[in-house]
C-alpha cells in the first residue's frame, strides 16, 4: 500500500464519521481495504473525533496516519454512498487517483435554506398540535418561533459557535418568545409551544448512536457521544430555566 492510498482510506473513513457512521463500520471497512491491497497487518482505531490507521506491507514497511474529524453529523444517503464505494474498492482495488475521482461524485445534498428554516417551523407546530396544543393560535405561535430558531440556529451554524452554546441560545429564546406571547395575551399557556420547539433542538440522533456504540463495544466513543447529548440536554433545559426564572412564571 502507497502513502496516496492511504491517503484515500483516511478520507473515506473521515468521510464516514462525518456523516454518522458506527465507529465498528468503520474500522471494519478501513482494515477490510487495506487487506485487500496486500497489507500483511492493519491496526485501525476511530472515535468520533480522531482516526488513527497504522499499515505494514509485504516488504515491512510501515505507514501511520491520523485524521482529526472536525464535525459529525446524520447523512444517511452520503453513509450508503460511502459504503458502497468501500465494496466496491475492496472488490476491484482501484487506483487512489480512481478512488479520489469516487470520492469527488459523492457530495452532500443541500437543501434550500429556506426550506431548512420552514423545517423548524413545521416540526415545532407539528409536535405542539400533538403534545396538545388545541387552538390555532398556539399551532401559530409554535410555527412562527419555529421559523425564527431556525434561522438563529441556521446562522450560528454559519458562524461555528459551540453547539452546547448553540442550543442553550436558542432554546432561551424560543422561550422568552413564548413567554412574551403569553404575557401579551396571545396564548394561554407556554408549555406546548415550548415543548413543539425544543423537539427541534433535542439530541436524539446522538443519544440514540451512543447507545448504539456501547452496545457493539465501542465504549470510548460511546461514553464520549452521551456525555456530549447530555450535555446539550442540559443546555437546552438551562435555557428554558433562565427564561421562566426571568419572566417569573406565567401564572
């Protein structure tokens, strides 16, 4: 194996963990790859936020490389993509300059921002109408503070703010909107409109693929991924706490 297909390994297995690939997957499909150009060992180690990859050739050469992995997140069409490029690669071992050109067709599909921004909206009325919200006017007011955390979320998103930070902002807000809406008499009651818009801020993906990883045995990451979902739980609760200490309830 050469230091440019290794190079191509990494960046598939980066590519994985970016889009919310099991730890074990990835691992597995590195060693898989590099076995198929002839390495006599392959030791691969991943956690969410590191890839480490050491290789020994036929003739005893050894070769190490680490990846810092940036970000993650959830791509399911992006992960399919991936994995099937890895079959592909272990089956007909291409060259790495074929396996860059691969990797270059296999790009993100970006929605619209403004239909990202409507998303958030269209989930927190949606979840407000089913945890119970009976009038028109809470479905409004969840839709309308759905629309304007989206499009804070979307732009501290642009800008890389912390996302623990991230989401105590923006759950805050939602919460002092609708805290305002109620003092002002358009609204009853905060509790379903609250509750419509932290569904769009809760770590559910992530608590749900550190369950996932401790239970293959990818303890490290596992541990590492439900720490980060509790802490963003916790966030999200402190910024609905400061509100209602702020606004002294609502009686």
């Amino acid at each position: 194996m050469t230091v440019e297909l290794l190079n191509s390994v990494m960046e598939i297995a980066q590519r994985m963990i970016e889009v919310g690939a099991e730890i074990h997957r990835v691992e597995d499909s590195v060693s898989r790859i590099c076995r198929a150009y002839g390495v006599t060992r392959v030791d691969a180690y991943a956690t969410t936020s590191t890839i480490v990859v050491s290789v020994e050739n036929a003739d005893g050469n050894v070769l190490t490389q680490t990846r810092r992995v940036e970000s993650t997140g959830t791509d399911i069409d992006r992960l399919d993509k991936l994995n099937a490029l890895a079959r592909r690669i272990t089956a007909q071992k291409p060259d790495a300059e074929q396996i860059q050109k691969e990797l270059d067709r296999i790009r993100p599909h970006m929605y619209p921002l403004w239909l990202q921004i409507l998303s958030y909206g269209g989930i927190a009325a949606a979840f407000c109408l089913f945890f119970g919200g009976h009038t028109l006017a809470e479905v409004l007011v969840a839709l309308v503070v759905g629309l304007i955390v989206g499009v804070i979320a979307k732009t501290l998103e642009h800008i890389a703010l912390n996302r623990i930070l991230a989401r105590f902002l923006c759950s805050f807000i939602s919460a002092v909107m609708t805290f305002a809406a109620v003092r002002a008499g358009l609204i009853a009651s905060p509790d379903n409109v609250i509750i419509g818009n932290i569904m769009t801020l809760i770590p559910g993906v992530g608590l749900t693929t550190s369950l996932r990883d401790l239970f293959v045995g990818d303890t490290v990451t596992g541990i590492m991924q439900s720490i980060e979902a509790v802490l963003l739980a916790l966030a999200i609760a402190s910024g609905y706490l400061l509100t209602a200490l702020l606004f002294g309830g609502v009686a």
